[in-house]
C-alpha cells in the first residue's frame, strides 16, 4: 500500500510537470491561433474591390461638351441647398435659376461611410469606399485606381489639401494648387476658403492671356476644371449646420458657381461647357458626418451647360423605376419637400458614383476602369442611338472589370465556378449590336442595361467568391480550438475518467505519432492546393492552423471514447443538467454579445441579478446577517451607470465626493475585517489574527492618500481652469500620490478581505485624479458589486453546496500536486465563476463608455497628470485608467478561486472557451460598410475579444503580484471530517 502510494505520488509529480509544459504549450498556441485569425477579417471583409489590367472602352459617339467644371461643396446638405431661409428667400438664387431654365437637379445619394475622401472617390472615380482603406488608418486608398482626371486631357484643381492631392498630385497632366493645412481654422468663418478656390481660378485665366502656352493649352478639348469648397464642411463641424454662418456660406458657394461660370462663358465664348454642382457629404444637426442618416447621404445635384438637358415639368410617365433603391437605402421618387418649391420640375435623383460616368459621357471620355457607376439618361442630351451608345460603353466597361476577376480567379483556381447568369455574354453583346444595327434602340437599351446589372451582380459574386471557404476555416479553427480547451479542461482539472499517462504509454504514443503523421499528410495536402491556385501566404496560415487543431482533438480520441461512454451510462438527470448548463452558458455570453452595442443591457442584467441572488439567499440564510440585502443594493447601485452617456460630463465635485465614499467603504470594510470573523457567513473571508499596529497604520494611510487625491482632484482642476496651466507642485504630488498609492497593498495583511480593502484603496487615488465625472462613482459601486460576488459565493460555500460530490476525499488527495496544493476538481456547477467573471468583466469595459472605442474617453482625464501635447504619455494614461476597474474584477476573481479551492488556470481556459464563443459571434458581425465609426467599432469589438487570450493573462500575472499570498480561512475541513 505505501509502495503504491510512493509511485502514485511520483506519477502525480511526473504529471504536473507533463501539464505545466502542455499549458505553456497550449497558451502560447492560442496566441499565436488568434493573431493568425484575427488577420482573416482583413482576407474575408477588407480586400479591394480595385482590379488593375481593364481593358478601356472607347465611346462610339460625339462628345456633347468640350469641357467640363465640376464644382464640390464639400458638406453641403441638400435641404439647406435647396429650402428658403426664414424670410422666404432662397440662398442659391443663381443655382436656383439654373434648375428653372437651363438644366437637371435631384439629389445625389452618398455611400456610408460619407466622408470627404470616400465620397470625392465616388464622384470622381465611380467607385465606393476601398475597404482596404482600413489598413491606411482611412486616409488614403492604398491601392492606385482609374478617375475622370485620368482619363482628360488635362485638369485643374484648386482647394483642400485634403483632397486635391488624392486626385492630382502623381497626374502628370494637372495644374493644380492647394492652401496650407494652416488656413483651416475651427475658429473663424471659413467661407473665406471658397473664395480662395475662386480667386486661384479667376488668377489662372488672367494669367492665360498673357501667357500663350497656358492659353493653348486651356482651349484643348477633354480639359476638366475642379474646385474644392471646402468651406460648408468647416462651418459645420465648428459651428453646425443651422447656425448662420453656415447657412451664409451656402450663398457664398451659389456666388461662386455664378462667378466661375460668368468667368468661363466669358473667356471660351462656345457654349461647349458642361457644369456639375454637387456636395461629397452632408452634416448632421451635431455637426459631424460619417453614417447613413439622411442628413448627411442627401446632396444637392445640378447639371447643366453643353450635353445636359434642360427642365422639364414633372409627369407620371417619367420614371417607371419606383422600385429601385439608391446605395443609402432610399426608395426612388422619394417626395420633394413642398418648402423646396420645386415640386412641379422633374427631379432626378442619382447615386453618388453615377456623376463619374455622367462626366465621362459629357465629354466623350472612356468611363474610368474602376466605375460601378450608372449612367442617368435623365441629364444626357442626346439622340436615342447616342444614349444606347453610351450606356453600351458604360455596360461594357463594367463587364470588363468582371471579366478580368472572372479571369484572374479561373487561372488560380483547380475549381473554378464561374458566375453562372453572364456565361453567355458575348451572345448578350452580339444581340445589342445587332439591335443597334436595326434601329431598334428601346430594345438594346433595355437589354444593356440588365447586363450592366448582371455584370454589378458579377463583380459582388467574385468579390465574396473565398468568403464561404475562409468563413469555414476561420470557423471550424474556432471551434476546433474551443473543443480542445473542453477535453484539456477535463482531463486536467476535473475528476472525470480519462487516462492520459496511463497504462501502455508506448502504444499511445505510437497512436499519437500515427494521428499526427496522418494530420501532417493531410495539411501538406490542402496547403499544395493553395499553393497551386496562388493563394495568399496567410490562406496556409489558415488551414495550418486549423489542421492542427484537429489533429490535437483527434490524438484524444481515446480519452474523448471514455468520456462518451461515461456520460451515456450516466443517469438522464445529469445529462440534462448539462445540457441546461450549455444552454445558460450560450444564452448568457450573447447577452454579453448585444451589451458591445446596447450598454442598457447591464442595467436589466443587474436589476434582476440583485432580485435573484438575494432571494436565493434569503432563503438559506436569515436576512439579519445583512448580505441578502447588501447583495440587492449593490446590484441596483451598480445598474445606474449604464443608464448614463458614454460621454462623460465634467463633474469636479462629483469626482471629490467620490473620495469620501470610496473612505467610507474603505472603514466599512476594515471594522468588519475586524468585528465580524467570529460569525458563521464572514469566517473564511475575515482575518482572525490579532491585528499588528503596523497594519492599521498601514490602512490609515492608504485612507489619507484617498482624501489627498480627492483634495488634489480640486485643486489642480481648479487652478488649470483658472490660469489654463498645471502647476509643477501639482504635478508632482499627483504622480507622487499615484505611484506610492499602488505599492501599498503589497504590505497589507493576506487575509481575504483585509487584502482587496487595501487593493480598493491603493488604485481609489490613481483613478480619481484620472476621473472627471461619474466614473469615479461606478469605481467604488463596481468594488461593492465584487464584494457581493464574494460573499455570495463565501454562503454557498458555508451551505456546501458547491463541494457536494461522490467521493470529494478522494477528488481533493489525487489530484492535490497535480491541481495546486489544496485545490479541488472543478465540477459542473463551478462553470457559475468563469461566467460571473465575463459579466463584471465586460461591465468594466462599458461602465464608464465604449472601451471599443478611445475615442469616446475624455482626454480631459490625463490633464492632473500633463497638459503639454505628448499622445504616447497620455494614451498610456488613459490606457491605464481603464485598466484599473479590470484589475478589481480579476483581483475579485483570484479570491473566490482561493476560496472555492478551484484551480485558477483552469478557470482562466473556460474563460478563454467562453471568449472564443463571442469571438465566432463578432467574426460574422464585422462590418466592410457602413460609417468609419461603425466599421471601427465592429472591428474592434472582434480584436478585443480575441485579444483576451493574452490580455486577461497578462492582467492575472500582473494581478498576482497583489493576491499570490492571499489567504482563506476555510471551513473545509469539519466538512472533509465529517465524510
């Protein structure tokens, strides 16, 4: 008997050095699997839809206009545009008169995300918004593309140096010029910016007539003029658009048209120049622009001059498209508003990319080679074989751009599957032209109009054509991953049978070698596949990965064998009771999923958890011990925070306020650690030891730096605001008071509660001098919240509910050395901490705003700290500042493992399981259109939820500095004695 358990020992001992080296292993695979994937969102949502190597497509018909000027106010609203001030009159009185008597009007749909660059691109280019945009950080388009300015003789520009670059600054045939980044100042009426576009232009034709070359070569054909108004869009974002200084600038760019055409007329004499007028974007009433709501997609269009058509009244016959919907989800023939007075004009309202092939049309230009554009017929002056002509080149241009991604994907593929409804499309094209031939031009129109809208279907089809493969690794690699953290889980931290060193370990080992052998045959395979269609280096990554997930699952088969046939010789009862953990687990991490958009979502959650937990335990025990209501108030303190905006507001007293709550809580906490050990409910938590005066000193310190940074938090905010500076004194004491603040802790006593007292008060000074408002209440409310979690989970401990097992005297001893010394096996219903931990974790994240997001924190928050400009410094603050809630939860989550006697790490992987379920969650909600906020956001959401592979590590190696020596008085062992 003793030999046996000399060897039983030494085989544990064996054991746990076997499951060190496998967890390092299996840790640092999980990094390195969800770098990998977090990279495929940009394989799968952010690839280009550019295609170089197009074939140009030369009109067949006489171009209408000789030039063309293209006038852009940039955040131009059309209701702004177009409706009559207060007093009736209207403030494009010129434009106005332009739509009346000489040319077409509508409004130009914009493409979310509409901003100045994604929507200049549309205008000019024809093409929406390069998701692979994403990786330049949404300032330039990383990948070279045709435009109408390509295509001219020559262009010029003048405005933003934002804008006018992007399109001329590497094009050869271009004038152009732009003011300094200086000019645009918030602060001033920038109207003054339009005006500097018109001034350049007017300077440029004067100049003209002295010298001969600039004069020859404005009088070429195919020249396009561009001014950039920039104007609307500063006034906005400084001022909002109904204030007066914007809606004065509206006038300003009317007055500017006028002039530019005055000044062209005047200087060609030929009537042989066609006008645009449009915006790239609107401005909503905040002053700000990025998503689909109408005020910022509506833009005013008007076209008129050489090729456009004039006015004409409005009729039932004219549109017979009242289905079709433009790019920002807005039906056709939407009513124009009576206060525009234009409802008797026909209005012809357009997408955004449809100005590009317009333009090209105008000046008998191939259409740029990128374009997804449609042309309007409704502005084009032209016979009937003329329109079927140009929008024959404009379908065909289109097609090319299929062909070619229909070309490029055959000749990488083993398995092409071609875009079955344009397979014959060279029988669809012989059939137009021999349409033409016969005159029968009604017909081809309509026929080349549904292949431009089969060959638009084409280009989405190739587009997404590797979506259905990469989704289906990147997926089955998840879940791949998560069912091998289920089997390491349970053969290393559960007492359920399995043998992983046992008995023939030569033979597994053989099996093992043949099982990887056979997955590395297998990989090698499919990754020659990928090789041979050309595939991207990071497609191997991929499928190695998931390869060897599999290959992990399938080496345990024998364990897997066990298991299956413990659990169907187990009773009915206990499967369901699985399955009902299962299904609560799943339901409770896509709640969490919702919360990373609804933060409401907590405040319902913690209204019925106050209820819940505290009826439970008032039914076990009596409501005087306290912690049945402590627990409920907490809870309902705790759901207000959500309910407040993520945009924090200035609250200097509220934040010195804080400090006397937090002292009070501090004291709360210290006469229980030192009055209540003796009672049934408090015993494991509280320290019994006779108390050193070291150690009080030790927390009246801590509660004096408190109400030191509380005091600091007034006065450096104080006098900033007074003098606009901050101090050095101030500077110093604050640094001083936050760095001395966090080693505290490390002295206090290691009993439970007397540790995460001074763990509370340590980070209380740090986040208060980082604090500006609300956030420095939810700071203590969090730490009451985590302090409920604790003693209802001390209760159920004293009720021994959690412990209750077969034989839990055997669970403990055989797997002592190998779980940690003292641990238990984790059991069913411990999957409770794992999933308490995600809530309080994630509550951490959107508590005090959108963690998903700096931008929404208050830069504000770093200024007791520095004031001179230094963004790494005062990002790491910030950075920090967030950080400190998710210290508390963890801190929190470390003493319930001591006190549950539950391994840690093995609830460190169930929290990664639970993680990887949100993250297949927010891998299909990723988002490649939409606002660059709603992209950012759905971007960010999937990488932080990946990322908590490593970052909840790191904050639990971090977090052990301050609970590795954390103790628990237990109450185990009457329990252990009397079994």
């Amino acid at each position: 008997m003793r030999s046996d358990g000399i060897l039983g020992s030494r085989d544990a001992e064996e054991r746990s050095k076997w499951l060190k080296r496998k967890e390092i292993w299996l840790v640092v695979l999980g990094v390195i699997l969800h770098a990998v994937y977090m990279l495929s969102i940009f394989d799968i949502y952010f690839k280009t839809p550019i295609v170089h190597g197009v074939d140009l497509v030369t009109p067949r018909f006489t171009a209408p206009a000789k030039r063309l000027v293209l006038l852009v106010a940039d955040g131009l609203r059309a209701d702004k545009f177009y409706e009559p001030d207060s007093e009736g009159n209207y403030r494009a009185p010129f434009l106005r008169s332009i739509i009346k008597t000489q040319g077409r009007w509508g409004v130009s749909h914009a493409r979310p995300p509409t901003e100045s660059r994604p929507g200049h691109v549309a205008i000019i280019a024809g093409f929406y918004e390069d998701p692979s945009a994403v990786t330049k950080g949404w300032k330039a388009n990383p990948v070279e593309f045709d435009s109408v300015f390509n295509r001219s003789r020559h262009t010029i520009s003048f405005g933003s140096p934002d804008i006018v670059p992007i399109f001329c600054g590497a094009l050869q045939h271009s004038t152009w010029g732009s003011y300094p980044h200086d000019f645009e100042d918030f602060a001033t009426d920038a109207s003054f910016l339009d005006m500097w576009s018109l001034d350049q232009f007017r300077s440029l034709l004067n100049r003209s007539n002295e010298d001969s070359k600039l004069k020859k070569l404005l009088q070429m054909d195919n020249l396009v003029v561009f001014l950039h108004l920039l104007g609307c869009d500063s006034n906005g974002h400084a001022h909002r658009p109904f204030s007066s200084i914007y809606l004065n600038n509206v006038k300003v760019v009317d007055h500017v048209a006028e002039s530019v055409y005055n000044l062209v007329e005047d200087y060609f004499k030929d009537n042989r120049t066609a006008y645009i007028f449009t915006a790239d974007h609107g401005m909503s009433d905040k002053g700000s622009h990025g998503d689909g709501h109408p005020s910022n997609t509506d833009t005013p269009l008007v076209a008129w001059g050489a090729g456009v058509k004039y006015p004409r009244p409005v009729s039932s016959s004219n549109h017979s498209d009242s289905g079709f919907r433009f790019v920002d989800d807005h039906v056709h023939d939407s009513p124009t508003p009576t206060e525009w007075g234009l409802h008797g004009i026909e209005r012809v309202d357009v997408n955004q990319a449809d100005i590009a092939p317009l333009m090209s049309t105008l000046l008998g230009l191939p259409c740029p080679v990128n374009s997804v554009g449609s042309l309007p017929l409704d502005y084009i002056n032209m016979s009937k074989a003329e329109e079927v002509e140009a929008v024959l080149a404009n379908t065909k241009e289109i097609l090319n751009q299929f062909l070619r991604k229909s070309y490029i994907k055959q000749s990488h593929s083993l398995y092409f599957k071609p875009f079955k409804p344009l397979s014959h499309y060279s029988s669809m094209l012989d059939k137009i032209e021999h349409l033409i031939l016969s005159k029968e031009y009604d017909a081809a129109m309509d026929l080349s109009q549904n292949l431009r809208s089969l060959a638009l279907q084409g280009l989405h089809y190739f587009q997404t054509y590797d979506w259905l493969m990469l989704m289906s690794v990147i997926t089955l690699g998840y879940v791949g991953w998560m069912l091998y953290l289920v089997l390491h889980v349970l053969q290393s931290y559960t007492s359920l049978p399995g043998n992983i060193f046992g008995v023939e370990q030569a033979v597994q080992r053989n099996h093992h070698r043949k099982i990887y052998l056979y997955g590395c045959v297998v990989t090698a395979m499919l990754s020659s596949l990928l090789l041979l269609e050309h595939s991207p280096p990071l497609y191997h990554m991929y499928m190695i990965m998931t390869s060897f997930s599999w290959v992990q699952i399938f080496s345990e088969y024998r364990f897997i064998n066990v298991l299956w046939k413990h659990l169907s010789g187990r009773k009915v009862n206990i499967v369901i009771k699985l399955l009902a953990t299962t299904a609560l687990s799943v339901f409770i991490l896509e709640f969490l999923v919702n919360s990373f958009t609804e933060r409401k979502l907590y405040t319902v959650c913690f209204l019925i958890a106050g209820v819940a937990a505290s009826v439970y335990l008032l039914k076990s025990i009596p409501w005087k011990s306290g912690i049945p209501i402590y627990v409920w108030v907490a809870c309902w303190f705790l759901s207000v925070f959500t309910l407040m905006p993520a945009e924090i507001p200035d609250n200097n007293q509220l934040v010195v306020g804080s400090g006397a709550v937090i002292i009070i809580i501090g004291i709360a906490a210290r006469w229980l650690d030192l009055h209540a050990g003796g009672r049934k409910y408090w015993l494991s938590i509280c320290n019994r030891e006779v108390k050193s005066p070291r150690v009080s000193s030790l927390f009246y310190t801590q509660v004096l730096l408190v109400a030191l940074s509380s005091v600091m938090v007034y006065l450096s905010t104080s006098h900033r605001t007074e003098k606009q500076e901050l101090l050095a004194l101030h500077q110093l004491v604050n640094w001083s008071i936050a760095g001395f603040s966090m080693v505290l802790p490390l002295f206090s006593e290691n009993s439970l509660l007397s540790r995460l007292t001074s763990i509370f008060l340590g980070f209380a000074p740090p986040f208060l001098l980082l604090s500006i408002g609300y956030e420095a209440v939810f700071y203590a409310a969090l730490a009451l919240v985590l302090m409920a979690w604790i003693l209802f989970e001390n209760t159920l401990l004293n009720l021994n509910i959690v412990n209750k097992s077969s034989d839990p005297i055997r669970n403990v001893t055989n797997n002592s050395i190998i779980l940690g010394h003292g641990n238990r096996p984790l059991q069913l219903s411990d999957v409770r901490i794992p999933l308490v931990f995600m809530v309080l974790f994630n509550i951490a994240f959107f508590g005090t705003g959108n963690f998903a997001s700096i931008a929404s924190f208050e830069i504000s928050s770093v200024y007791r700290f520095i004031t001179i400009f230094s963004p790494f410094l005062m990002a790491a603050l910030l950075i920090f500042k967030l950080f400190i809630p998710f210290m508390l939860v963890i801190c929190a989550f470390s003493a319930i493992t001591k006190l549950n006697k539950v391994p840690r790490l093995g609830c460190y992987f169930l929290v990664i399981l639970f993680s990887d379920v949100m993250t297949i969650h927010f891998f299909f909600l990723v988002r490649n259109k939409g606002s660059w906020m709603e992209i950012g956001n759905s971007i960010s959401h999937f990488g932080i939820v990946s990322a908590q592979v490593v970052f909840v590590l790191l904050l639990f190696a971090l977090t052990n500095v301050y609970t590795k020596d954390l103790h628990c008085n237990s109450t185990v062992p009457s329990a252990r004695k009397a079994n």
